[in-house]
C-alpha cells in the first residue's frame, strides 16, 4: 500500500462539468479502491471516504506541510518536493518550455509533442454517469458538441456546417450562440440549440439521445474527455485525426478525417453500434485502468528512475491544422 498525496488546487469533486477536476477525482477514486491510501493537501477539506484531507496553509512552503510518511506526491501540471514525486500536464505548452524528467503526459502523442515518453491515458468513474442508451432506434436525428466553444482551435462552427450540411441537428455542450470572449460571434443557424456550460446530469441526457460526436478540433488534442464520455454513451465520433485522436478513436467507433466533406458523408451514413462504443470506453477508459498506470509510475519514481529521458526533441508544432471545407 501506498501513502499517495494529491496537490491539486481545483475544486474537488467536481460540481460542473470540470474535465481535470473530474479525472483528478476519478483518480483519487480508483487508487483508494486499490486499497492504497490517497491524501489531499488543500486549504478547503472535503468529506469523502476516498480521501483524507491535509490542511495547507498558503503562508507556509509546501515542502514544509508534506508528512513524512507520504510515500509520494502527484502534483497536476508544475510543482517540485524533496520526496518522490511526479507531475501530471494536462494540457500543451510552448515549445521553448522545460518540463520536469517526472511529467507524465496524458497520451503517447502529448508526450511526443514535448519531448517525452510517459503517459497514462484519462480515466474516469463511469459509475459517475447515467445508463446509456444503447438502442439506436431511440437516438434523436440529433449531434452533439462537447468542449469549450469560445476556443477557436475546438471549432464549433466546423460542427456546425457539417450537421447542417448533413441535414441533421446539433447539440453544443458548453458554449452559447452569443460569444464575446473571443470578438463578436453570433451564431444564426437555427439547427443548433445551445445548452451553455452543463453539469452531468444534463450531458448525460442529451447524449442518451445523440447519435454521435462531432469534434473536429484543429489542435493537437492532448487527450479529449468529450471522447471517451460520448464514447460511454454510446455515441461515435467524427473528428480530425489530430493530436491523441488517432490512439482513441479506432474504425469501429468512430471516423477520422480533415476533410468536411468526407466527415459530413460519413454523418450521412453512419451506422456504429452504440453498444459496441459503449463496451470500448467502459474496457478502455475507466478510472481503475488509469490508476493502476499511474501506480507503475509511481513506482518508478520511488525506485528514483526517472519518467522521461528527453532525448528526442519535441515534435514541430504545426501551425494552423489542415481543415478543408
């Protein structure tokens, strides 16, 4: 068993949809149903039996407030300690970035873009999420968006023109038709219905009702939650084959292509089976999976072995994606 301590500054568990939150949770879950013992250092103390809770005082060095008898430390994106510890990245940096010989990435293709070897794929608590609706007959005419629609790079509006193109509807999870984060955007179309930012609840619902994910990011993705949650549903996914997509998303589940026309025939004609996406997530993608992962990394990193080499340079950066409409 081991003494595992979390430096994880986000609210935990997750009250909204939260993608880290939700993995970091999920992760804290499955290490303490493998019977090691989780702690968090947090200057908010949650009551949970998954975890127990270590006041931090933000006025004293964290070096100073981890106990001796942690065995190691998982901080989520930066952080350094004296003990055994590694680091979670979350997300993409610059190319100019250091990263830490104990950062694990969250898919090979993210590792590969900084230089790295390590990963662990995403895992979440599918006990977490509703039953899902595995009768096709019973899906709506309907797609859905999930990310974060005022980012450019998440490219709703590639979701957009290809469901309308299709003669299909969309739903968009976390965005609204008026955006002025990023300039004036207006969206007319009237096949879309916009839902905002959404709890789980609510997502849950209207992917029981989808009949896929259209996603066609123009980012190397890191890893995409919105995946492996629809994927659970029952939905597949039509998305460019950027960043870690081609590791997640294989033939029987899903389309890959840059190409609008080809992901609009492909929304045309496809006929996945929701039960097979399902069963594919829940195998491939649960929270016990990505815990054990994390545990061999653990273990590397007490034995004082080194997570990544950084030998190899990291990928170029593409800059602007290939997207053809």
């Amino acid at each position: 068993m081991l003494n595992i301590l979390m430096v994880y500054n986000g609210e935990l568990p997750p009250t909204t949809y939260g993608g880290t939150q939700r993995v970091v949770w999920s992760l804290i879950k499955g290490l303490a149903q493998l019977n090691h013992k989780v702690y968090l250092l947090t200057s908010e103390p949650i009551d949970s039996p998954w975890v127990t809770c270590i006041h931090r005082d933000k006025s004293k060095p964290l070096e100073a407030q981890i106990p001796s008898y942690i065995d190691v430390v998982h901080f989520q994106n930066s952080g350094k300690s004296d003990k055994p510890y590694v680091i979670t990245r979350h997300g993409n940096s610059a190319a100019t970035d250091k990263h830490d010989a104990n950062t694990i990435f969250v898919s090979h293709k993210h590792a590969l873009n900084h230089g790295g070897e390590a990963y662990v794929h995403n895992g979440l608590d599918w006990s977490d999420y509703q039953q899902p609706n595995l009768q096709i007959e019973n899906r709506d005419n309907r797609y859905h968006f999930l990310g974060k629609a005022a980012w450019r790079i998440k490219n709703v509006q590639g979701a957009i023109d290809i469901t309308k193109k299709s003669g299909t509807k969309l739903d968009v999870l976390g965005g609204s038709r008026l955006n002025l984060k990023m300039g004036f955007r207006l969206t007319l179309d009237m096949h879309v219905k916009f839902h905002g930012m959404v709890g789980n609840d609510l997502k849950c619902q209207v992917l029981q009702r989808s009949k896929g994910l259209i996603f066609p990011v123009t980012w190397e993705e890191p890893f995409g939650l919105a995946i492996t949650e629809s994927l659970y549903m029952g939905c597949p996914v039509y998305s460019t084959p950027y960043g870690s997509l081609p590791e997640l998303i294989t033939n029987e589940v899903g389309v890959l292509s840059n190409k609008e026309d080809e992901l609009v025939e492909a929304v045309k004609h496809g006929n996945f089976s929701p039960r097979l996406c399902h069963e594919y997530a829940r195998e491939y993608f649960d929270h016990l999976s990505m815990a054990k992962s994390y545990i061999e990394k653990y273990e590397q990193a007490i034995a004082q072995q080194p997570l990544n080499q950084f030998l190899s340079t990291p990928l170029e950066k593409k800059k602007g994606l290939t997207y053809i409409k």
